[in-house]
C-alpha cells in the first residue's frame, strides 16, 4: 500500500507535469494570471501554474483563407459571383486575443464584406481588367482595419469573377462588333492612303507627259502579256502629236 507521503509525491509531481507547456517556433502563449493579463511566453518549454495561470496559444503563420462566392452587384448594375484568397498572419498574439474574440472568423467576415463593398463601386470591365488595383485596394482596407487586432493582411487574390449566360453572350456580341468596327476602320484608312498615292501619283504624271506616254505603253505591254488573241485599244493624241509635228517640219 502507499503511504501518505508516496500519495503527496505523486501529487507534486502530476502538478509540475501539467505545469510545463511546450510551444512550437510559431507558436506564442498568451498568459493570463488569475483573469489579467501577464504577458507572452514561447516559443519553447514555459512554465504555467496550474489553476493560477492560464495560456492561449496563438499561431503566427501565414493562413491561406478562402473567401467564399460573394453576390456583387457592380456599379453598372451587372449582377456577378466573385470569390477571393486572403494571405495575413498574426504580428501581435496579444492583441488577437485581447481585442477581438475569434480572430479568424472575425477576419473572414470582414473580407466579405469588404469584398462586396469595393467591387460594387467600380463597373465590371475594371473587375475583368484591373484585377491587380482591385486586389490592392482589398488589401490596403482590411490590412488598416484588422491592425487593431494585431492582424497583418499580407496579400488579397481575386480568383473567379462568374458571370450568368446572358452576359457572357452580350460580352461575345460586343467583342465580335469591336472586331467589326477595327477592320472597317483599317480598310477605310488603307483606303485614305491608297487614294493619297494615287493623287501623288496622278500629279507627278501631269508634270511629265513623256512619264505618262511611258505609263500607257506599260500598260499595253501588261494587257498584251494576257492570252488575247486580238486587243483593241485607242491611240492617245498626246502619243502622236509629237510625231506630226516633226513630219511637218520635215
């Protein structure tokens, strides 16, 4: 049988195992002595005293957290699906447990919201284009607001922006009408230099009538090349007017 002294070793000695906590390189242990806060111990082994102290151990790694689809309502009322990823860790382990309760559903609730606040101010070609403004903007907003709870908002992703059927056909109507519109302005510009061309052409060829002459013997040189048996073709009196002259004087 134990005697009474075996009974208080065991005792002592069940108390100063309970006593003796480990925390992990990312790990803090926020101390409370009886209610009031004492201070932060860790990482390593600490002491807590049982029933007098108590501790909360707070993770200072980075936490992926996915924001789940938010109902967006831009602000050319076009009704869209947006979800996002949210990087942040904890920078000040007092605060996060002092300042609010559940810091991490408290973090998710706010990148909800706030989620749903921003993108509803801008139209949905800056959510499609300006992802990289947008995703500052969600960042530099909940990193000031979760500073109080000793939150650092690292980094905020816009992953998917859903739209329903009917904007996805109305958005392949305008992209095939924009097509549309770029090579009718591309054909009437090439138009507009072709036409210049042959302007410069046309007065470069008035200056000089041997040009001309040279031009139109090309160009029957060019139709003659073609399987015709027979070509008609009209005889310019500039082509021939020299020649009389010089018979005249003869």
């Amino acid at each position: 049988m134990f005697g009474f002294g075996s009974v208080i070793l065991f005792f002592v000695a069940a108390l100063v195992v309970s006593s003796i906590k480990i925390l992990n390189e990312y790990e803090r242990g926020v101390t409370f002595t009886l209610g009031r806060y004492t201070g932060i111990k860790g990482p390593g082994l600490i002491w807590v005293w049982p029933v007098i102290q108590s501790i909360a151990r707070v993770d200072l790694r980075t936490v992926v957290m996915d924001v789940p689809p938010q109902d967006v309502i831009t602000r050319d009322n076009v009704s869209v699906k947006v979800n996002a990823v949210l990087y942040f860790r904890v920078v000040a382990p007092d605060k996060a447990i002092l300042q609010v309760a559940h810091y991490y559903e408290a973090t998710s609730q706010l990148a909800q919201t706030t989620l749903r606040s921003v993108l509803g101010q801008h139209e949905l070609d800056d959510l499609l284009m300006e992802r990289d403004k947008l995703n500052k903007d969600i960042q530099a907003i909940l990193d000031k607001q979760t500073d109080p709870w000793g939150i650092k908002v690292a980094n905020v992703e816009i992953k998917h922006v859903d739209l329903d059927e009917t904007m996805i056909r109305a958005m392949a109507r305008q992209a095939e009408a924009e097509r549309t519109r770029r090579a009718k302005v591309i054909h009437a510009e090439g138009e507009m230099q072709a036409s210049a061309k042959l302007l410069e052409a046309a007065n470069m060829l008035a200056k000089e009538p041997q040009a001309l002459q040279l031009r139109y013997l090309q160009t029957l040189v060019d139709v003659a090349g073609e399987k015709n048996s027979t070509i008609i073709f009209p005889l310019p009196m500039d082509l021939i007017t020299p020649l009389m002259k010089k018979l005249s004087k003869d």
